[in-house]
C-alpha cells in the first residue's frame, strides 16, 4: 500500500497490517467489483456512556456491507470494534472462519473506521462477544449458505448434501472454492434472526487457541500505534495549573515570532503546531498564561465530600422488610468503605493526528468509541457527520478510559489553524492529570445474620463510584439497594468493571465479617446463602484448586481469603494466600487462583491472558494505587510516583476457565477483576484479625497498630 494510495502524499502515514484504508463504503461495490456482499439488518442497541452512566440507542441510517468476497477467496470483514489489546481481531476471525467454513489466514478485518465500518456504539461493557462475535457468525453462517445453494446449482445437486471446508465448498466427488463461486455478478445474503448457526458443541476453530492474528508484529515491535503516524506538525496544548482554572489572558507574542509556529486559542483552549516536538515545547513555554485559581478540591475531604454532596440517584432495589430482617439478626454488622481515584496508565497515552481537506476533516486516533468521537468533533466544528471521518488504528489499551475524544479535537483545532496536518501525543503527565479518573466512592452496608449463617438483613448505598455490580447476586430475603450521584470534585468516567470493582470489595469484605460472626467458614457460608448454581460452581471450582481448608485462627501472619462475583454475565471467584507481617508492613501475596465461567469459549489462550491480566491489574486498585490531590492539583502524576503493580508483585495465578458450550458466550474483559480484591482484603483479616475497609488497603505498607481500619 502506497501513500498515494490512500491520499496522503504531504506526509508518511505507516501501513496497518491487514487494513484496508482506501475503500469508502459510498463506493464498496464499485470498488471491490463482484464478489459476495453479505448485509446485516442491524437492530437498535443501547449505549454505554463514560462518565455516570447515560445512555441511548440510535438506529444506523442504512445497510451497511459486513462482508466481502473476492474473486481470489480473500474475505474482509467489517466492524466498528477497536483492537485495544483484548485480541477481538483474532476472535472475531475465529468466529467468521467457524461460521463460513474458510482458514483464517484468508480472513482479514477492517475496524474502527466510520467511513467504512457499519455504526457500532463503542467497543466497553464486554459487549463485543455477546453481540458483534455473534452478528459476525451470523454474516458468515448467510454467505456460507449463499455459496452451498450457487453450488449446488452449479452441479445440480442438493445443497443438503455439500459440505463446507477449507474456503472451498465440497460435493460427493468434486470441490469448487469461493473465489469461483463469486465471479460475475455480486451475490448479496441477508440476515435475519432466523439465520442458523453451528452450536458451540461442534465447533472446530472457535474454541480452539488460535494464535493471536499479528501477534509476531506486535511482538516484534513492527506493529503500528497512533503515536507512529507522522505529520509534518506538532502540536502541544499549554494546560492550566489547576482543575477547574480558566485562562484569564495570555500572551504569545514570544511564540508566534519563532520560526513555523501557528498559536491557537479559543476559549479557554490554547495550544501551538509547530515543525517539530521540541519546536512546539519550546513555543508553548513562552506564552505568558494567566490563570483563575480553580477549585481547590483536594484528597483529604475527599469522601466527606462526596456525601455531603450526594444529589440522589436512580429508584433503589428492595425486598422484603428491613426493619423485619434486622428483627431476626442474631448479630448486626455497620460497616463504611472508601474507594479512591486510580488512573487508567494505559501504555499508550492519548494520540490524534488530523488532516483538514477540501472542508472535511480526518482524524486518526486511539479511542473504544469511533462514532461517538466523531459525533464530537461534528458537534465541535459544526460539520455534516458525512465530512467527519474518525480511523481507529490498533490502540495500546484503554481499559475505559479512551471513550472521549479529547486529543482528536485539540488535534483538529491545531490543523485547522495551521493549514496543515498535525500530530499531537499527550505526554505521559497530561495522561495522568488530565483523563478522567475511576470514580472513587463510599459505600455504606447495614447487614444483619442469624446464628445458622442465613443473611437476613442487607442495605447498601453507594455513593458516586457507580451501580455496576451493586445487585447482590445473594439469596437475601431482606435487602435494600441504592446509588446516589454527587458532585464529585474530579473528572470520572469508565474504568475497567467499573463500579463492580468497588461493589464487590465491599459486599465480599462485608460477607466476610457476616461469616466470622455467625462462627462459619467462609466458602460454606457463601453456599449458604447463594440459589445461583452458576456462581457456586464457579466458588467451587476455585476453592477445589486452591484446596481451601476452613481456618478460625487469625493473627498467625498467614492467611487465606476467598470472593465472589458475578457481572456482565460472568461468573467468577477467587482465592488468595498471602504472608502479613505486622511489624514490618510488609505483605506477600503466595498465590491466587481465579476461576471464571463466561459461557461458551471462543478462545482459551485469549480468555485465560484476559483473566490473568485482570487479576495482576486489579492488584494496583487493591494494594496502592490512589490519584492525590491537594488544592486542585495532581501531585503524583508519574510513574515514578504513581504505584502500578510491577513484577515483584505477581505471584504465581493459577486461572481454572469453566467452559459451558451449553451457553452462548459471554464478555470477559471486565469481570475476573472484581474478586482479587475483597479475597486479598480477607486473607488479611484471616492473617492479621484487621479488617482494611478502604481501596488501596496498603498503599504504605500493613497498618502496625491493633485497631481495624
């Protein structure tokens, strides 16, 4: 592929591995000739916002092509799913070659480009298993059949009686392929809810661990990223000191006398483009801002804050009596917990570049939401959605906290002042300060449990880190639920299981207390109290690997504790034995072992990466990571200050994958991580008789005092 090709000519722009730029949907079949085009009736679906939550659904204003066949028995298949490291590329042509019957070399994806790729609400929620994996078999299943029944008419034969394998369709005693098949006028399949699918128990290459498309580019470093692309300019955004400043005034009369520098301002926008990054530094240190004093918001108030503030939320949950419950309560248990601001530190930072021509503008850029960014930069710049292209290469993770388009817009802003296309990376300071954040939260539980173990009472409020996860998955035949929003102090949106994470910390530390004071152990107390087979399958499946043995005695310094959960459809849990020393601080975790149930298996290499990256992530939220802040400002906004897991951390993960090929399959990027925490908060209560009632438990070591946090 060359620049030319694609319309580039002014700078170098790198070649995508399987990527098709050049095809614009408007002229799909003009440009790849005849072939086999496959359409997809779409339905509407709801959307996942960042932030609190929203939502909506929009119907796509037509038909889009999902799949093509070429003369030559290549097939490209179109989605508006990111690759954001969770390996859909590789799944999603497992589920294309299972369906259509052709080897996945042959099969090559087109994602994430709002000029070619079918409307697709944003790649979050682990919803690209459950419905674009199977929309995707769908596409596949209707043009396998279309090229059975051009077979069978070819040879005058049953189509009853031809099999399909290998990209080839078979008869009793000859083979065609599909490229034969195509030649000539285009053949189109329509699907429809009625198109039949190949159930998981006879799957041959979906289930199966298919190496990861590409995976010896992006081991090798010849895979391209975003911050790859090149542009003959650079910008750089000049930031204020402090969250919720504005720009007062500004003088750039030193910067705009440096050679090729264009300074933009617009509000309380204000940036440069310049030939190169150290060009575009340089001038953006000279301008002169001046700067309102902003909001002053700080960590320490934090969660005093965030109730005092609480605007109410969403109709709660209820059953039964509370009043009645806590009547019957043997024992009564109050308990608060704090959940914390933690950044996403993806790897890749934020990235754009954008190229402004003949009226319409194109953004290149890492993001889980194509359509919704280019739903921004419409709104922004005031543009018909039609002159508005959005290019998602592969993108270095998200885990949620790429669903706006901070970076294309101040890209665009920067090339459209400068007449010319500009690159613009974030660096890895304005990552930290100027992303929005894990909502951090309170959550207040009022529990109450009778002497044979049963839970009779359970209220839970949470405050601002969200109503993901906040169901109890539990039999509790008293029970009250509520989310209440608040004026949280800085930027939030989604993070990886979003507020599940927070959810499960407390309802699991809290069961656990529940089951030290009715005197069991706490996986038969679970059980108890548990009526979903699946979740208690997943329970015993991790307790039968780790070889949990009930324990009472607490203050030995070892420890093992153990959760559960359920989100998005899957079901997980988690067991952990660690070492608490109380003198020094010190905690070691000896191992972890997580089971989790997601319906059918796609892919057992992939989801067993899922699950343990999971685990060694959720270590971070558990252990130290918190965002500081103290008069409006980030204060520990580097790596070198920020506490990420690294190696030392991560011990050894046993993963224990439960595979239903009785059920359809479910997501599987979010949910294993909500069990790591509440089972390491318990092995340290078994550990130490402390119970750590806030995320991070330890950002600085094990408490040394005798007193429960």
């Amino acid at each position: 592929m060359s620049d030319s090709t694609i319309d580039l000519e002014r700078y170098e722009l790198f070649e995508g591995p399987r990527y098709v730029f050049e095809v614009d949907r408007r002229d799909f079949l003009k440009t790849f000739g005849t072939g086999l085009v496959v359409l997809l009736v779409a339905r509407r679906a709801s959307a996942q916002e960042s932030g609190r939550g929203g939502g909506g659904d929009r119907m796509p204003a037509g038909v889009g092509a999902w799949l093509h066949i070429a003369e030559d028995g290549t097939v490209t298949v179109f989605t508006g799913k990111t690759e954001i490291g969770q390996n859909i590329r590789t799944s999603l042509t497992q589920a294309v070659a299972e369906e259509l019957g052709a080897p996945v070399a042959s099969i090559a994806l087109v994602m994430a480009d709002t000029a070619k790729t079918p409307f697709d609400q944003g790649t979050f929620g682990s919803r690209t298993t459950p419905t674009m994996n199977l929309q995707l078999r769908k596409v596949a299943s209707a043009a396998r059949q279309v090229l059975v029944d051009r077979a069978a008419a070819k040879w005058s034969a049953a189509a009853a009686t031809l099999t399909v394998r290998d990209g080839r369709v078979h008869g009793a005693s000859q083979s065609i392929g599909f490229g034969d098949l195509v030649k000539g006028e285009p053949l189109v399949a329509t699907v429809d809810d009625k198109t039949t699918l190949r159930p998981p128990k006879e799957w041959t290459v979906a289930g199966t661990p298919v190496p990861k498309v590409n995976g010896r580019d992006i081991v090798t470093g010849r895979h391209r990223y975003t911050p790859d692309l090149k542009a003959p300019l650079v910008g750089k955004i000049v930031r204020p000191p402090a969250y919720g400043a504005t720009l007062v005034r500004a003088d750039a009369t030193a910067a705009e006398k440096l050679p090729g520098v264009t300074v933009v301002r617009d509000g309380n926008f204000l940036g440069v483009a310049a030939p190169s990054a150290a060009a575009a530094n340089e001038a953006a240190a000279a301008i002169k801002a001046e700067w309102t004093a902003g909001s002053g918001a700080s960590a320490r108030t934090l969660f005093a804050d965030l109730k005092s503030k609480a605007e109410g939320g969403g109709a709660p949950f209820s059953a039964g009596s509370m009043d009645e419950g806590l009547a019957r309560a043997d024992v009564k248990a109050d308990a608060q917990y704090t959940i914390a601001y933690i950044a996403h530190a993806p790897l890749e930072p934020r990235a754009a570049v954008a190229d402004w021509r003949d009226g319409a503008l194109t953004v290149w850029t890492g993001t889980q939401r194509p359509f919704g960014v280019q739903g921004e930069l419409v709104e922004a710049f005031h543009l018909p959605a039609d002159r508005v292209r959005v290019v998602v290469p592969d993108t270095g993770s998200a885990y949620g906290g790429k669903h706006t388009g901070d970076a294309a817009i101040e890209a665009a802003r920067l090339a459209r002042a400068a007449g010319q296309p500009v690159k613009l990376v974030w660096t890895r300071e304005e990552e930290f300060a100027w992303a929005y954040f894990r909502p951090a939260g309170v959550i207040d539980i009022r529990a109450g449990v009778q002497k044979d173990g049963t839970v009779c009472a359970w209220e839970l409020h949470n405050y601002n880190s969200g109503p993901a996860g906040i169901r109890s998955p539990y039999a509790f035949a008293n029970q009250r639920i509520a989310f209440h929003g608040t004026q949280a102090p800085l930027r939030q949106g989604s993070y990886r299981g979003l507020a599940a994470t927070a959810n499960h910390f407390a309802r699991e530390s809290q069961m656990d207390d529940l089951a030290h004071a009715a005197a069991m152990d706490p996986l038969a107390f679970r059980l108890k109290n548990l009526r979903d087979d699946r979740l208690a399958a997943a329970l015993k499946a991790a307790a039968d690997k780790f070889g949990w043995k009930a324990s009472t005695a607490h203050g030995t310094g070892r420890g093992i504790g153990l959760a559960c959960g359920v989100e998005k459809g899957g079901y997980t849990a988690c067991c952990v034995e660690l070492d608490a020393d109380r003198a020094s601080g010190r905690l070691t975790l000896r191992r972890v072992v997580v089971s989790f149930e997601c319906g059918a298996i796609l892919n057992p290499n992939g989801l067993h990466n899922q699950v343990e990256g999971s685990i060694v992530q959720g270590l971070g939220g558990a252990l130290f990571e918190a965002i500081d802040f103290a008069d409006g400002r980030l204060t520990n906004g580097r790596f070198a200050d920020y506490r990420l897991p690294r190696f030392s951390d991560v011990p050894p993960i046993d993963v224990v994958l439960i595979d239903r090929r009785d059920l359809p399959p479910a997501g599987a990027g979010e949910t294993p991580i909500v069990g790591i925490a509440p089972a390491i908060g318990n092995a340290i209560f078994a550990a130490t008789g402390v119970r750590l009632r806030s995320l991070p438990m330890v950002p600085h070591g094990l408490p040394t005092g005798t007193s429960q946090v």
